[in-house]
C-alpha cells in the first residue's frame, strides 16, 4: 500500500488524502522527499483542507527549490486570492503566465483586469 502512494500520480495522491484528515494526510507527504513537487503538492493538499497560509509557506519552499515551477507560482496566486491578497496574487500570476503556465491568463484576467 505504501509503495502504491509513493508512486501515484499528483491527482491520485489529492483523490486519496481528501479523504483523510489533515493531520493523516500532512503525516502521508512527509513521507515523500523534499523537492519542488513534494513542495507544491502539500501546499494544494493544504488548500484542500482550507490552511491557506501553510499553503503560501509551502508554495514559497517550492519556488524556493525551483524557480521556474509555474504552477507552484500559480498555486501561491490562488491561495493569495483566498486571503484577499489580490496584488501579491496578481503577481503570482504574472510569473506563472511568463513560465508558460497558460490556466494563469484567464485567472489573471478575472482577478488582475489583464
């Protein structure tokens, strides 16, 4: 069972841990190594259960590890709006659409007037 979560996809792992409390589910990625990924995936799990400034921490740790992770940008935005930061998220978004993350144009259209 753990090797399955260990190799599942990013979609399999949110499907499994949305059925799980926070802290089960906080406990099951830290078994996972500590990359931009491992970052940008326990941030969406954090949004998931509504911890949208852990969120932000763990998408900052992710462009941390790889500057040009554009959904990690993109994700830090969505929390952003969600805390009613909408110039930090705009700018996010701007990052993200300049990385080549296309979901960030229409977003930022909603959000930035762009």
């Amino acid at each position: 069972w753990l090797a399955d979560v260990m190799t599942a996809d990013e979609d399999a792992l949110l499907e499994l841990v949305s059925h799980l409390p926070s802290e089960a589910a906080e406990a099951l990625l830290e078994l996972a190594p500590e990359t931009a990924a491992h970052w940008n995936l326990k941030g969406n799990i954090q949004m998931l259960f509504g911890d949208y400034f852990d969120a932000i921490n763990s998408y900052d740790e992710a462009i941390r590890e790889d500057a040009d992770y554009a959904e990690a940008y993109f994700n830090r935005g969505l929390a952003y709006t969600l805390i009613y930061a909408i110039d930090r998220a705009c700018r996010d978004f701007e990052d993200a659409k300049r990385l080549g993350y296309d979901e960030a144009i229409e977003i930022q259209g909603q959000f930035c007037g762009q």
